[in-house]
C-alpha cells in the first residue's frame, strides 16, 4: 500500500524534526512524506532542511503564505501533493512511536478511517528531546515507568502494541479523542467528502468536521488506542477564540447532513499553487 505521511508545521523546526527522525527508519521507498507548512519563517525552513534525515522515500516540503491558522488547507495541500492511496496526517509536533507506520499500515481498512492516540509530554521532557537528549524511540520499559513516575508522560499505552483491541470500530459519530494530529484515510474517501474544510477560522473542530462529514459518507470510525500512539511534544495553548463558533458549525452538520467541505480538496487543486520543493529524491 502507497502510504502518504503529511507532517503539518508552523515555525518550530525542531520539533518536526524529532518527528521525521522517528518517522525515517519506519518508511519505505514506495511511500511519500509531505510537511505541509502553514507559513513557516525562511530560517525554520533552512532548519528543517539542514537537519532533514535520509529517509528511503521521496520528501516534499509544500509551502503558502503565512494568512493565519489555516492548517485545514496546509493539510488538503499535503495529501494532493503525497498523491498515493492512503494518507496518514501527523502533526509536527506529534513523533511517531516506533511502530507507527505498521500499525497504521495493519489497521487501514476499506470503509473505515483510523482515528490515532497520543501520549501527552510534559515541557521539561518536551525541551530534552528537541535537543536531540532523549531518543524515545530507544526507551526501553524502565525508561518509561521512570519517566512515568516522574510526571514527564501522562501514560504507557504506547508499551502495548494490541492490533486486536476491543472498540475500534465506532459506527456513530462521537466527538471525544478526534485528532487530526493523528489520523488516516483513504484519498478517495477524502476526495468524496472533499477534505478538511478551509472555511472554519481558527483553532478548533476543523478535524471533529471531517470525522462527521466521513460518518456521513459511511465510513467507520476505527481507533488506535494500543497501535498507532504519537508522542505529542508540549506546546503553549493556541488562541481559543473561534473555537466556540467552529463547534456550532459542527453540530449544525450533525443535523444537515452536510457531507461535502465547502472549501476543500477541490479548491485547493484549483487555486494558487503553494511553493513545493523536493527535499529529498
């Protein structure tokens, strides 16, 4: 299966860059890996490219103009240029625990899109690893319960890797634990939806939008607690203030029915193109 990894990014270099290193070892030459950049400054770009690892596979960096939180569009962007059947969406912040990949590649499923876990860090290890200190892909069992009993992680799902879990498939829409900072789908069910819809302003429910509008479609939801966990690097608050009229716009599609995004994949094919460089073959 051709896999399309799209790494959303805005201006913290060093933490992408712990998530490609985690995501190099784990890619293979048939797949893509696009960083999808909301507008990142020229000197976090020249990072990104410095410390960019080798990985097996094409890299892409695409490109659009700092306009604000528009990750909705950075991400359509991402998987039109990924162009492969399957795309994974990771946030830049969001470092994929070792069998990342694998578990995504073993939970994808016809009819269905995986809704990923997190493991949530606190600042002071958040600041260890982008410093390149910690390795997490190298802890062992002690590591974490050190770890763990220190405070620096709020759990240890990731230590269990249990593809047959009970409650992955969820047939209604239900809100808790939508991430778009993990999470996979086919393009064609993407395409029927029209992606991410870029319309919503702001922080907030754009992801809990497209888990609806695909419930619309007929896929299920499929969970990957106990798989598919990221380590999701600390991070101060994003600005809330549109976050109340994105829910309302949710919950109005709830009772529509609305299924497609009102601008999403479609346009973005149409509009101005973004930057796109070849980081690497």
């Amino acid at each position: 299966m051709r896999t399309g990894f799209v790494v959303l990014t805005y201006n913290r270099s060093a933490a992408l860059l712990a998530v490609l290193r985690a995501l190099a070892p784990q890619v293979g030459p048939q797949d893509v890996v696009v960083v999808a950049d909301d507008g990142s400054r020229d000197d976090e770009v020249r990072a990104l490219c410095e410390g960019l690892p080798r990985f097996a596979c094409p890299v892409r960096h695409v490109w659009h103009p700092d306009v604000g939180f528009t990750a909705a569009r950075s991400r359509n962007l991402g998987a039109l240029q990924a162009g492969c059947d399957y795309v994974v969406f990771l946030d830049g912040d969001c470092v994929p625990s070792p069998h990342f990949v694998a578990q995504h590649r073993a939970l994808a499923q016809p009819g269905c899109f995986v809704n990923g876990s997190r493991v949530l860090l606190d600042e002071a290890l958040t600041r260890r690893v982008e410093r390149g200190e910690v390795d997490l892909a190298r802890l062992g069992w002690s590591g974490w319960l050190r770890l763990r009993a220190a405070g620096h992680v709020n759990k240890l799902s990731h230590l269990v890797a249990w593809t047959g879990a009970p409650g992955r498939i969820e047939r209604r829409f239900r809100w808790k634990g939508i991430r778009s900072a993990n999470f996979g789908a086919w393009m064609r069910d993407l395409e029927a939806v029209n992606g991410f819809d870029e319309s919503f302003h702001g922080w907030g429910h754009e992801d809990a939008d497209l888990v609806l509008r695909l419930h619309h479609a007929g896929l299920l939801r499929k969970n990957g607690h106990l798989a598919t966990e990221v380590f999701h690097l600390w991070h101060r608050e994003n600005s809330r203030a549109q976050e109340a009229d994105n829910r309302a716009r949710v919950l109005a599609r709830a009772a529509d029915g609305t299924l497609r995004a009102s601008v999403g994949l479609r346009e973005a094919r149409e509009g101005a193109p973004p930057v796109v460089t070849d980081l690497a073959p």
